[in-house]
C-alpha cells in the first residue's frame, strides 16, 4: 500500500503553470517537476515566470545568501 496517495485529478480552482508546455492548467495535469504552483488564480500562474525571475534577483542580491565576510577571513587565515 503506498504512503501517499498520488493525485490524478485537480482540484478546481488551484492553478499552475507547466513549464514543459508553457501553459496554465486548472489542477495538476502534468508532472509536479515539470510545473510551479499551486496558484490562488488563473492571472497568478499565468505570471508565474515573472514571479520566479524576480523571486530568484532577490535572492542572487540578498546579502544573507552571501557569505562573502566568511570567505576573506579563511583567507587570511583566521
């Protein structure tokens, strides 16, 4: 018996944006790897590229990603 039961169907209302076919979808219809959400709304997965390319510059220029302080002391020997 599996642990988890895998969802076949979606569920109305939770949207998502596939990334293998570059399309909106009301519930799961492709592979949890090949897409982002679940989404509130159809407007929200239809951005949801945008969403990520801003979430991914916040995180590239987000000090606390960057240990940059923590490199020059090791360098320096201490």
């Amino acid at each position: 018996m599996a642990l988890f039961k895998r969802r076949t169907v979606g569920r109305p209302g939770e949207w998502f944006y596939c990334l293998k076919h570059a399309t909106v979808e009301e519930g799961p219809q492709c592979r949890a790897a090949d897409r982002f959400g679940p989404y509130a709304t159809r407007e929200e997965a239809t951005h949801a590229m945008e969403t990520a390319r801003e979430r991914n510059l916040e995180w590239e220029t987000d000090p606390r990603w960057h240990d940059k302080g923590r490199g020059d002391e090791q360098n320096d020997g201490g």
